[in-house]
C-alpha cells in the first residue's frame, strides 16, 4: 500500500469526514494520495467514500477514497492516521447525559469531564489503545491525531500504552478566540494570543496587538456586558458569557472554550440558584442554552445522514460548510509533508513540563509548532498556583479514570466517578455506573 495515504478511522463522522475530504481536495499537497476511509458500519463507509469522490471529481482532485470495515486493511503504510470514533454512537452520548441525570446532575456537554465524560472515557479508551496497537503494528512511522472526546484521557491513554507518536486536536480555544476578538473589535490577523491547560478548561495566558496588552479592554468589556447566576440563557460565546466572567474575577484569567464547556470542571455552576440538585430544563448561569444545543446536535444524527446519502447519490449539493477542525488537520498534515514550519494555536501532547506546575504526564493543551521535526508542544512556564490545582485534581482525576478503562477495575471506576465534583458521594457513583451498565451494555460490562 502506498505511503501516501490517510486513514480515518471513525469515518461515519457526519460533520468531519465531509470537511476533511473537501480540505483535502482543496491542498494540492496531497494530489496522488489515497484517503481510506474506515467505519464498523460498512454502509457509512461506503457512503462517505462516494461523497469523497464526488467532491474531488467537482474540485478536480487527484485522490482516491477507499472505504473498509477492517481498520488492518487501511493502515499498512499509513502516514497520516486520524480517529474520531464515537463508541456507542449518538445513543451512547445520549445515555451519558441522561442517566446522571436521574440522580439530579445536569451536564451541559458530558462528552469530555463530568459523569458522562468518564463514562464516554471507559468506552474509548480501550478501543483507540487497540487502535493505536494496529498503528504501531502495521504504520509506525504514522502521525496519530485524535479528535474523539473525552480528548485528554483518550491521548493519555494512546501515549502511555503506545510508541505511536500521537496528539489530540479541538477547536474550542480557536473558537473562543475568534468570538473575543470580534467582541473587542480588534481584526483577528493582528492579534496574538497564546492559552495553556487542559482540553476544554484552557487558560488565557496572553493577549496582545504588537506591543499593546488587550487583557486590560478584555477585563473591561467583560465586566461592563457579561451577566451573572441569574443570566438569561444563551448558546452564543463571547465576553458576556457569564461563567467565563465569573472565573476570571476568581482566577484572573479568563477560560475556553466556552461556557458549557468550563462550566462543567466546578461542582457549582450546574446546580439549582438554592445550591441543590440541577433542574435540567432550568439551569442558571445561562447554561439551559447549551445543555439544549447539544441534546439538538445528538438528535439531529438521522437527519444529517439523509442528506449525506443524497449527497453520495448526487441529488442534494456538496456540503459547502466551513470546518476548521478538519482544517487544520489539513494544514497540520501539510507542514508534515513538507517540513514548512507551521504554528498550532492550541495541541493536546504530555506535558513533560510544558506546564511547569501541573503533572509531568499529564496530557495538556499549549501551543505548538509543526514542521520537519514534528509537532513540538511549547512550553509555556506555570500557570498561577488557583488554576494549577484545579487543572492537577482534573488530571489525577482523568489518570484514574485511564487506569479504570484499561484494566476494566470496577473500584477505579468507581473512584474516577466519585471524584468527579459533579457527583455527590459514593452511593450516586455507585448508581451510575450501574445504570450505565445497563444503558452501554456489552462496551460496559467489563465493570459489573
């Protein structure tokens, strides 16, 4: 098989394989490669792969997508190899959600901390290190990036077990940094920025124009238009977004990516105005918003499939969204390949003291520089003394967490669970994970 080639393995992704393909057959870099595409659902693959054709065919792209079923036929030669799987599909994360639920604990995302992430985390775990097995086997030299949630765990998991020289990649620090600057009025090009922590609670360190600081008019904006507990409810960032405010007058920095997103690494953001257990259809600080945003997003996995078989079929447009997840990956693959130095606002890699005061084998999120010597995470010093032990708790939590997946501990679970901030006590750890068990089924049963 060609060394030329990319895998993606989870390629029933809705949203992400369509943009890779479409990125991909937008860079001239990798005319002549060869895209496998690998899902356990034989169908999705293949429909994906004719996707892939006809957006190469319209953007008159010299590449091949191949689909398989069995991961050890894509892999052999493989230099690039991406996973975004999603064990137990969109009925799983649904379950993530919903069975902490009925012990009055509401998460805004539950796919990355929180109950649900651990749970997603038991599921995952132990399938992406036998992936990465299958890399080291069959592609050594290949560049692991993996976007599957909960992101830490799952590139913790990859780098301890494994040599495969792997990183994860999210959007969110992008996302929130576009919205900010918009919000400041300040052109996105001119800006610099540099955020440090962990996937999904990342740390603003940074923000300038040239040799202008802009944290002192973020501080400013953010106090004149954010809200507080009694915010209404919304799903768009910005600097109104009460959370992120409220962590910045008690840290004094300000957090990605998102509201949703941070709010879920503190026990009392997601609980009722009276401190109690969560009404999960009335959250305060305007999260109701993004708790509803993403049972939408579970629920609306049918309908982007409908439109993905008339897309294969050629009887609906190519998809014409921008992802810039799938963008950078693109540009990530490209520096790679042609040793081009490129500069990544935000990777997920060990840390071995990058963040000088959090665990040396803690998987963090920094900046990062890509070219002919790989991708090389920057160190960026430590982080003030509050927010290194939030962020150290959170990775003893996420290493426990890891060690339960892959030794199927039923304790460890437990104690991964318990030691979630959302969670209150053993006998409601306990309760979880049973139910859970019950909900997953056979990716579970490892822990009855």
């Amino acid at each position: 098989m060609s060394e030329n080639s990319i895998v993606l393995i989870g390629a029933g992704s809705t949203v992400f394989t369509p943009g890779l393909m479409t990125d991909l057959a937008s860079c001239r870099t990798f005319g002549g490669w060869t895209v496998h595409l690998v899902d356990l659902n034989g169908e999705a693959a293949e429909t994906m792969a004719r996707v892939g054709r006809r957006i190469a065919a319209e953007r008159g792209a010299d590449l091949r997508f191949v689909p398989h079923v069995d991961r050890r036929e894509a892999l052999p030669g493989a230099r690039f190899v991406t996973t975004t799987i999603a064990v137990g599909a969109a009925a799983g994360w649904r379950a993530d959600v919903e069975v902490p639920a009925r012990y009055g604990i509401a998460q805004t995302v539950g796919d990355s901390v929180g109950p649900g992430g651990v749970l997603r985390a038991l599921r995952h775990v132990p399938e992406l290190v036998a992936i990465a097995e299958d890399v080291a086997d069959l592609a050594p030299e290949a560049q692991l990036i993996n976007y599957s949630n909960p992101l830490t765990a799952n590139v913790r998991a990859i780098t301890a077990r494994t040599g495969v020289k792997a990183v994860g990649l999210c959007h969110g620090t992008m996302h929130t940094l576009s919205k900010l600057t918009a919000d400041l009025a300040v052109p996105a090009g001119e800006v610099h920025a540099v955020f440090a922590g962990l996937n999904h609670l990342c740390w603003l360190l940074d923000l300038r124009r040239g040799a202008e600081d802009l944290y002192p008019l973020l501080r400013k904006t953010v106090a004149e238009r954010a809200g507080g507990a009694d915010a209404p409810s919304t799903r768009e960032e910005g600097v109104h977004l009460p959370v992120s405010a409220d962590l910045m007058n008690t840290f004094g920095l300000y957090a990605a990516p998102g509201d949703r997103h941070v709010a879920e690494f503190f026990g009392h953001y997601l609980r009722a105005r009276d401190g109690g257990p969560a009404d999960e259809k009335d959250l305060p600080w305007g999260l109701q918003g993004g708790r509803d945003a993403t049972m939408e997003y579970i629920g609306e996995k049918d309908d982007l499939w409908e439109l993905l078989h008339a897309q294969a079929d050629g009887t609906a447009p190519l998809p014409q969204t921008d992802n810039q997840e799938a963008e950078r990956l693109v540009a990530i693959a490209e520096a790679l390949v042609t040793g081009r130095d490129h500069v990544e606002l935000a990777v997920n890699l060990p840390n071995q003291g990058k963040i000088s005061n959090l665990p040396p084998d803690a998987v963090v999120e920094v900046p990062a520089v890509v070219g002919a010597a790989g991708i090389t995470g920057l160190g960026v010093g430590a982080l003030p003394d509050g927010i290194a032990a939030v962020l150290t708790a959170r990775a003893q939590q996420q290493e426990i967490t890891v060690q339960a997946a892959l030794t199927g501990d039923r304790a460890l679970a437990v104690q991964a669970l318990v030691l979630d901030p959302l969670v209150n006590g053993l006998e409601i750890a306990t309760n979880i994970l049973d139910d859970a068990i019950e909900a997953h089924g056979g990716t579970m049963e490892r822990f009855a």
